[in-house]
C-alpha cells in the first residue's frame, strides 16, 4: 500500500529530527576538542619557552569563500573585446 503525504512528511520530520541531534552532538563534540586542544597549546608552549623549543602554531583550521561575483571594472567576453585582444588594443574601454 502506497504511503501518504501526511506519512512521508512525518518521515522526512524524524529524519530531519535525528540528522539535528547528530548535527549538534558533532558541535558540541568539536567545541569540547577545540577547548582541550587549545589547553594543549598552552602546555606545550608553556614547556617550549623552559626547554628553548620552538612554539606550536595556533588554529590551523583553513576558511575558505567562494566568490562569484563579477568585477564591474573587468573586461566582458565579448566578440569586440576578443577582437581588440587580439590584435593587441586596449581590452579595458
């Protein structure tokens, strides 16, 4: 027997439920990580600078952003300004 909507809805709700929980778990697992970690960092430098050993970086967590916005000041792929690159004009008008 075929489901209905209002059982596919409550479906997708628990799922949607569950996958919250996991999610936050995972958070608050990382902030308890990053907490020690960073109680780590100062035991090690701590040590470091009694023993003359280097000091370990920080966070080496990497952040990216994609950027899909157009300059308004950079040439189009124009068929005229493809023209004028290649016969070695100025692109920029």
């Amino acid at each position: 027997m075929a489901k209905s909507i209002a059982e596919w809805m409550r479906e997708g709700e628990e799922l949607y439920l569950g996958a919250v929980r996991d999610f936050e778990d995972l958070e608050a697992q990382l902030q308890d990580i990053e907490k020690r970690h960073a109680i780590k960092k100062d035991e090690v430098n701590q040590i470091a600078r009694i023993i003359g050993k280097p000091m370990v970086e920080g966070n080496r967590r990497v952040v990216a952003e994609l950027v899909d916005d157009i300059d308004s000041m950079s040439p189009t792929n124009s068929s005229s300004t493809i023209a004028r690159a290649l016969t070695g004009r100025n692109i920029a008008r």
